[in-house]
C-alpha cells in the first residue's frame, strides 16, 4: 500500500481539476492506466469533487478511491451512466434506482474504489445517503431492495444493541459478480459524560457481530486512544448483509485520527508502513490526522483499517 500511495506519476490534462489529479496520481501506483480510470468518472463527480470530495486507500491490501457528495436527479442518473459503463450488472442499477427514489435524490454520497488482487484490479462502487430516517423506514427500504433473502433483522438488532432508532446513513455496495451489499450506519455521540457508556454498547456489539477475538481485544485496548473522552464527537458504526448473510465483522468510523495513533493497531513492520501511507494519503489532501479512520473487526486477524482524507 505504501508503495501506491508514493508513487508519483505524472499529472496529465485529462484529469483537469486539482483534485482529481491529485487522485490520478495516487491511483498511477496501482493501475498503469490510472489516468484514463480518472478521466472515465470525471464526468460523474465533476464539479461537486472540486467543492468537496475525500481520498481514501486501506492498508491491508493496495486500494485507493475517491468519495463525492452529490443531491438531485441529475447527480442519480450520472451514478446510474458509470453503473452502466462499469457494467456492475441490472441488480445494482436496480438497487440504486431504487434507494435515490425512496431518498429523493437528496444528500447522497458516491464512493469509488480501484482495489488490487493477484488477478488484477477490481472496481466497486458504493451508494450512502444521509436521511436519517427512523430505523424502521429503512429496513422497510431496504427489505423492499433486497427482498426476503438478505437478513435485516441483524440491521434491526444492531440498532438495539446501540440504542438507536433512527439511522444516519443507508448504504449499498456494489461489485462485480457478488451481490449487493446493504449498510446501515448507526451513529453514537460521545462526550467526556457518555463515554463509558458508549464503549460498553459497541463491545456487545462487537461481540455479538464480529465475536470474541484477539481483534476485538486489541480494539478494546485503543478505543480510549481513538475515541478521546475529553471532547465531544460522533462515531458510526456499521453491518453489512447481503443475500450470502450477514458480513461476519463490525466496522467504527472515528474522527480525528493521527496516522501514529492507527498504525498502533498493527504489528510489526506494518506498523511502519501504516503509518507511512496513511500520513501520505493526508499529505495529498493537505491536512495532518485523517479525517475519519475506519476500523473493522473480525473473528481472525489482525483489524482491518481504512483511512479517509477530505481535502482542507
């Protein structure tokens, strides 16, 4: 991943905003033709990328991305050309169309991905939209884009475990030949009072969703580093299902992370390489802590760590 995310290949004219060039040029370290790749989606995210717009890369695998906000008809149909042109297939369009009509087209968040693998590199693309709606409109949103095969009484329990009723983000993911993965965020506010209290709801969360594990342990013991308890923020926690079940892991998005501070997680060399990459993936948006730091917890390994990066 470090090595991606210093590559530095030449800018070029095709991707013409600031931004998206800074994109190109994390993206030339994975993909040769990374250029071309920028120029495809320019279309779709220009000019919103340009007034707001993050860089994002995981660490245990290369991957590097963008996320744009968007609102309106216009912004669904530009999403439902590059579904097309990805041709991630009719479920996803379908999906898509779907959810933009029950959120009418308001407050949308596009996410794009270039993941590498030993076959090659794979594309995904995921939806949010930030309604907040009571938690049983959006399972009922949901169940009626999934249908009866996808487990959304998982979404609905975790909503319990967190105490929470309503839901900050709906979610889908899609890539190329695996169904359709359906999010909900739930957000938690901490402050230096609620503190305790928030932490004791996402471990039986954790617990519950990702199990007892090493992972879960090392998490346990840096929440209080990634979670301060003398400010007051917001966290977002988040489950996957799709028709294969629910996703056997648990995702926090805390704000404000140093690259230091995430890299701790690992082990190692990684911890190294971590940071080194995360403090890039920074420097490209001209900032110095990430702005949000997602850590996922599963049953086996090490946590899987993504950083964010809006631009200052």
């Amino acid at each position: 991943m470090e090595a991606v995310l210093r590559h530095r290949g030449p800018s070029s004219e095709v991707a013409r905003g600031p931004r998206l060039a800074v994109c190109a040029r994390l993206l030339s370290g994975l993909l040769p033709d990374a250029v071309e790749q920028v120029a495809v989606v320019e279309p779709i995210v220009s000019p919103e990328f340009e007034q707001y717009g993050e860089l994002l890369a995981a660490t245990d695998h290369p991957s590097v991305g963008l996320l744009v906000r968007g609102e309106g008809s216009g912004f669904t149909d530009r999403i439902q050309g590059l579904l097309r042109q990805w041709a991630l297939g009719d479920e996803a369009m379908f999906v898509h169309a779907g959810l933009a009509d029950a959120f009418e087209h308001k407050r949308c968040f596009l996410k794009l991905e270039w993941c590498g693998h030993a076959a090659g590199v794979t594309r995904q693309v995921a939806i949010y939209y930030r309604r907040r709606p009571k938690l049983h409109d959006a399972l009922k949103i949901v169940a009626e884009s999934a249908g009866t095969t996808v487990p959304v009484d998982d979404l609905r329990e975790l909503g319990a475990l967190l105490g929470k009723d309503t839901v900050h983000f709906v979610s889908a993911v899609m890539r190329l030949g695996r169904p359709v993965h359906y999010k909900l965020y739930f957000s938690q506010y901490v402050t230096p009072e609620s503190h305790g209290q928030v932490f004791a709801r996402l471990q039986r969360a954790m617990r519950r969703f990702a199990g007892s594990s090493e992972s879960e342990a090392r998490w346990a013991a840096y929440h209080d580093r990634l979670s301060s308890r003398q400010f007051a923020h917001t966290l977002f926690v988040s489950l996957a299902v799709s028709e294969d079940g629910t996703d056997p892991s648990l995702k926090i998005d805390y704000p404000g992370v140093s690259p230091v501070v995430a890299a701790g997680l690992l082990d190692g060399a990684r911890i190294r390489q971590t940071e080194a990459s995360l403090r890039h993936l920074c420097e490209a948006a001209g900032r110095t802590d990430l702005s949000y730091l997602g850590v996922r917890i599963h049953a086996g390994g090490d946590p899987v760590l993504k950083g964010y990066a809006d631009f200052i």
